[in-house]
C-alpha cells in the first residue's frame, strides 16, 4: 500500500524583507495612520503570507483607533479620552512591531476586524 507523503505543517519562518514590510506595516501608525498599512497590505499581500496578515492586521487596529479616536473627539467630555487611545495605540504598535520584526505572528487584542 502507498501512502501519501506527510505534508510538512512547519510554515518557513518570515524572511527578513518580510519581516521589515510588517514591522513598517504596524509601525506606519506613527506617520500614516491607515493609508500605510492599507498600501502595504495592498502591495504585498500576493507576494508573502506573514506580510499579508501583519499588514491586515496593523489595518484593522489602525482603523479601531481611527474610530474610537473620531468618536471621543466629536463628544466634548470624552475628548481627552482622545489622546489617550492615541498614546496606546502608539505603545501598542511598537510592541506589534518589535515582534512582527522578530518573525512573530503578532494579533491584536481586542479589536472589531472590519476588514477580512
């Protein structure tokens, strides 16, 4: 009797390109918020499976933040509230990037995934 191979389940680990798309994916936040992560994902998510989910990813926290901060900002008492989702989410995509550098599949906590 034959038998099929046994399919290898260990995924090759992220190449170091990959890994600096993705850490410029999250970190894009900093500089531009949403169209960086959007344009990343949008780039390479045909050439490289890591970049396509960190990006999707950094896409999605980007947009919560992007909404959470829109809504504490068109309410007046809940306009400091503002700042500090900024500063986390500031914090929060350094942390997503340092281990999407490090070739880790990084998943934010917490967040509505609008974009699939």
């Amino acid at each position: 009797m034959d038998r099929p191979p046994i399919q290898d389940t260990v995924e090759t680990p992220a190449s170091s390109d990959d890994r600096l798309w993705a850490l410029l994916a999250h970190l894009s936040q900093l500089v531009f918020p949403v169209f960086g992560a959007l344009i990343i994902w949008l780039l390479k998510k045909e050439e490289s499976k890591f970049v396509a989910t960190q990006g999707l990813e950094a896409l999605n926290f980007q947009l919560n933040i992007l909404i959470g901060s829109l809504v504490a900002a068109s309410t007046c008492f809940l306009m400091p509230l503002t700042f500090v989702l900024v500063g986390i989410g500031a914090v929060y995509a350094a942390v997503a990037a340092i281990k999407a550098n490090r070739g880790d599949d990084f998943r934010y906590q917490y967040i509505i995934r609008l974009v699939k």
